[in-house]
C-alpha cells in the first residue's frame, strides 16, 4: 500500500510537472504569436508605387462610357462581274457591291471622327458604320498610316455623339486593368476584360517594320480590329489592332497600338494631311546575353547602335556606332521596340534626352529629330530615302536615293539597306522628288530598271519585271 501511494505521488508530480511545462510553451507560442502580429521582426522596404488598388472593380461605368463611342465599320468595295468573253478581255459587266470585311472604330470627337485600323477600311469603294444605337451613317477616309496601321474617318450626325478621351499610354502600367471594346464575329458592342500583360512589344522583329503595342490578354477575336482599348476609368489607352494564332481567333493575348502614338497620328493627319515622323537617325539591335556575346559588350539590354546617318540629331549630337542606348527621356530602353515606340509620338524637330553608355560611361545628350522622309517603290518593294552629301562622297556618286529597307519578303534577304540608286530606267535621280515623278509617270505594269552602287562601289543595273 505504502508502495502504491508512492508510486501515486510520483505520477502526480510529474504530470504536474509535465502541464507546467506544456503551460510554460504554450505562454510563450502566444506570447511570439503576439509579437509577430505587432511587431514585424523584419525590415520593411521602401516603395514609392501607387498604393495596390482592391481587385474588385467595378467595370461597368468604363463599359457603359465605351461602348456608346465604339462603332462597327463595314467595309464595301465594287466589281465589275463580266458577262461574256468580251467583257472579260476587254472590260464592262456588271456591277455589284459587297461586304469583303468588318472591324470596329472609336469616335474621338463629338462631331464624328473616327480612329480605326487601315486594314479595316483598306481597299473600300464605300464605308457604312453603325452606332451602339443602330443608327448607320455613311463614312468618309480623312487619311491613313498603312505603317501604324491607323485610319481616320469621320461620318456626319446631326447631333453630338458620344466619345472617349484618350488616356496617356506612356503610363500604363502591367498588371493594370484594361476592357477590350469591339464587334468580334459581328456581335456588336462586346466588352472583354482583362490586364495589361506587357508593353513595347514588336511581334515580328524581322519585318523591318518597327512595331511597339500593348499587350492584353482581354479576349479580342477578328471583328475587334479597331475597337477601343480602356482603362478601368474609360479612357482610350489602345486601339486594338492584331492577335497572333495559329487558329485564326483568340489564344491569351492580343495587341493594341498605344494610344499615344494614334492620337498623334490622328493630329498630325489633320494638320498636315500625312504623318510627321521623327527620327533619331540611328539603326541598330536589341541587346540580350546571345547577341551581347556576339559584339563582345558587356550590357545585355538596351539598343546597341549599329550605324548613325549622317547628318542625323543623333550624329550631331555625338552617337557613334557601338553605343549602347538605355534611356530616352524618363523611359527606359532595355529593348528596341521601347524606342521606337516612344519616338513614335514624337514629331520633327522635338528634342529628346538619350541617355547612352560607352566604354562604361552613362552619357545624356539632348538630340533633336529629324523629319522621316521617304517613298516606297512598289515594284520591286524598296523604301527610298534622301541621301546626304556625305554619304554620296562615300560611294563616289554625285546624285542617287538610299534604301531605307526592302518592303518585298523576298528582298529583304539580300541586306539592301544603305545601298545607293542612281538612276531608274537610265534617268538620273537626286531626290525622292524624283524617284516620285518618274514612278507616277510609269505604267504600274512596265518593267523597272534600277541602278545601284554598293558601298564597295560596285554598279549594277537590274531590271524588275
């Protein structure tokens, strides 16, 4: 019995001894738990974004806003259908009017102009638009950038309409909220939402067509081609203008030309009736790790610079060839859609801070744009562009054009940009002036004779059926 109240005791102690200790833990668990919940233990870091905004938005004021200034555009062009043999060979037959295609426009003014994509309208004998209220209005084509991809039409109502304000695209942000409004498949007024998924993207960095949109991964499907692109407030930030599919309709992204760059285009078709680019005056590469490794530099993003045309801002300004470009203005340039995506709502005559480095060295100078001039060829598909004193003296001819690239697939192999044409069809040219009048004078269906001097100074005269 002794033994028993022994071993009784023992027990006792111990499992006294045992909750004191699990009281103890579970005191200080709680008392870490507290300190972690009022005092972080570690440092916070500074950030000078916007705050984080609640992802419960509210998409409807930004889509009742948009979708009464959207409108769909039908494109209507004219044949002559032959009715015999002779009609055929000789011309004549009926006439008929169909619907070759249909994309979407944003009114950007109460008195009824219209931003949409060329290729909407390209080609179109008469252009019909019809409003979110199903009023239908006949358009007309106030000018085009086939490069941009922009168009401006305008219809005539009798009565304000409704329109969006555009939106500064130099701020989007990724990550930010965005609505796609269009007419995908002829289903009128569809709103999509989704984010910013990137920017200053080129789709095709080999088309020698410099190209830099925002993308989204709001759903936007054929017919949404020159609908608006919003933010969460309604205004334009994009026109949206491509998708890339193996199928022909949405897969997770899409892309708009930035707003910044259309409304310029837009002013610049209404004062001056064409587009005024500007141009830095230098041709060169997005870097990465490959193509760093390659020129044997360090840096492995920005715009190494490969070439700088005479008489150019760039040149005057001090750019030389093996420069590394990283900033222009406030925005930074790691690729080189970044530049010209940013130059492309610059006009001639701005001036713009290029930072750059060389030999280690960040350097900023101010650089003033020049006009962009030029004239495509379009047999056989050659962009031309004035040639300098200098450049004329390098190749040892007096007069001559310089390709600018080569708009022909089939050209754009053989490196003929900076090649130097001296004549078309035995006539001198000096100017693009002339290379304008000569062409325009042609027959579309005759053959073209080009002569060149290359930079070795070779001649060749090859003739373009």
């Amino acid at each position: 019995m002794k033994k028993f109240a022994s071993l009784l005791f023992v027990a006792i102690v111990g499992g006294g001894v045992t909750l004191g200790a699990y009281k103890l833990l579970e005191d200080e668990s709680k008392t870490e738990v507290s300190n972690l919940t009022t005092s972080p233990n570690f440092n916070t870091v500074a950030y000078e974004g916007r705050p984080v905004s609640s992802t419960n938005a509210d998409f409807t004021e930004a889509a009742d806003r948009t979708v009464h200034a959207v409108v769909h555009v039908k494109n209507v062009q004219t044949s002559r259908q032959p009715r015999n043999l002779q009609e055929f060979f000789y011309g004549g037959g009926e006439t008929r009017k169909g619907l070759v295609g249909a994309g979407s426009g944003v009114i950007i003014s109460a008195d009824g102009y219209i931003v949409t994509n060329n290729h909407v309208i390209d080609g179109a004998t008469e252009l019909d638009v019809s409003l979110n209220d199903n009023r239908t209005f006949k358009a007309e084509v106030i000018g085009t950038d086939p490069k941009a991809d922009i168009a401006l039409i305008k219809i005539d109502a009798d009565e304000d309409l409704p329109y969006l304000p555009f939106g500064d695209s130099d701020n989007v942000r990724l990550g930010e909220w965005a609505l796609a409004v269009g007419n995908p498949f002829n289903l009128t007024s569809t709103v999509t939402a989704g984010i910013i998924s990137a920017k200053a993207r080129d789709i095709n960095e080999y088309d020698s067509n410099p190209q830099s949109f925002i993308q989204t991964d709001a759903a936007i499907n054929p017919g949404n081609s020159g609908g608006a692109l919003v933010n969460i407030n309604g205004e334009l930030i994009g026109i949206n203008t491509a998708i890339t599919s193996q199928t022909g309709s949405y897969v997770g992204y899409a892309f708009a030309v930035p707003s910044n760059n259309a409304r310029k285009i837009v002013e610049d078709i209404l004062e001056y009736g064409d587009v005024q680019r500007g141009i830095l005056g230098v041709s060169g590469t997005s870097l990465n790790p490959s193509i760093a490794s390659q020129l044997d530099v360090d840096a492995v993003e920005g715009v190494y610079v490969a070439n700088v045309e005479f008489e150019s801002g760039a040149k005057k300004a001090g750019l030389e060839e093996g420069d590394i470009i990283t900033q222009i203005d406030n925005v930074k340039v790691s690729k080189f859609s970044d530049l010209s995506g940013y130059l492309g709502a610059k006009r001639p005559n701005d001036v713009v801070q290029v930072t750059y480095t060389r030999d280690g060295e960040s350097i900023t100078v101010p650089v003033t744009l020049l006009k962009y001039e030029a004239y495509v060829i379009d047999k056989p598909g050659l962009e031309v562009r004035e040639a300098s004193s200098e450049l004329l003296k390098e190749y040892g001819v007096k007069n001559g054009v310089v390709i600018a690239q080569a708009t022909n697939d089939k050209l754009k192999r053989y490196g003929l940009n900076g090649i130097v044409i001296t004549e078309i069809d035995e006539e001198p040219v000096k100017s693009v002036a002339d290379v304008k009048r000569i062409m325009n004078a042609k027959n579309p269906n005759e053959p073209v004779s080009l002569s060149f001097v290359g930079k070795g100074g070779e001649k060749k005269q090859i003739i373009f059926q």
